[in-house]
C-alpha cells in the first residue's frame, strides 16, 4: 500500500497508516514516549 493510499498521516513525519487507532499509537510510542502509566518509569 503506498502512502497516498492511507488515510492517516503523522502530523511530526508523515508516515501514513490505514486506522487512526495505529496513528495515536505510533505518536504515543515514538514521538511522544510511554508515561508513566504504561510502566515506563525511566524518564523518572
């Protein structure tokens, strides 16, 4: 699938995904980080 092809794309890389559901996770893991509330204690 080429990335003209999917509907939702990351606002800081572009990179294209077919649901909204992986956008958001992708963001949360790569552009944003895991908090505290999914276990990652290592920013703190």
């Amino acid at each position: 699938m080429s990335s003209e092809e999917r509907e939702f794309k990351c606002p800081y890389c572009d990179t294209g995904f077919k649901t909204e559901k992986e956008l958001n996770k992708h963001i949360d893991n790569i552009h944003i980080g895991r908090g505290l509330l999914e276990g990652d204690r290592s920013k703190y």
